[in-house]
C-alpha cells in the first residue's frame, strides 16, 4: 500500500483532504519483543488506544507503543496485519 501523497508522475498532486483524513486513520506504532524494537508501523485507527502489552505461553513479552504520525518510511497495514507479522518474528 502507498501513502496518498506518492503520487505518480503526471498525475494530480494531492489535495489537503486526502492527507488530513489519512493522518486521522493512521497512527505511527513501535513493536518490541522481549524489549528489542522489530520495526515502526502505521497502523490504520479507529481511534481504539492500539497501544498494548502481550504476553505469550512461551514467555514472549510484546509491548506496541503508539508514538504519533506515519512517516513515509513506515509500512502500512492493519492491526491484524500487525498481529500477524508480530506473531511470525
């Protein structure tokens, strides 16, 4: 998935609406396992608090922070989505 404001050559620039409403259904998480940092994310919000810490049966600890805006250097994707990538690390 792309962010609204990479637009492709020759194509029109974003407007100010696209970018306010994807800032206010992204939120930028950290993720740690066992308190080393796996990636930065934005997340896609409903405005639910995303930030959480998860213990396993394995005694894996996850803690997700929630640290602001996406910048364009985050993948995008879902909390699912993050859920699942966490779990497979």
């Amino acid at each position: 998935m792309k962010y609204p404001w990479e637009v492709e050559p020759g194509k029109s620039m974003l407007s100010i609406d696209t970018y306010m409403a994807f800032m206010d259904s992204h939120v930028r998480v950290r993720a740690f396992k066992n308190g080393v940092q796996l990636g930065t994310f934005s997340i896609t919000s409903d405005g639910t608090d995303l930030g959480a810490e998860i213990s396993l049966q394995n005694g894996a600890l996850y803690k997700i922070v929630v640290s602001g805006h996406p910048i364009t250097t985050d993948p995008i994707m879902t909390p699912e989505e993050l859920a699942n990538y966490l779990l497979t690390k």
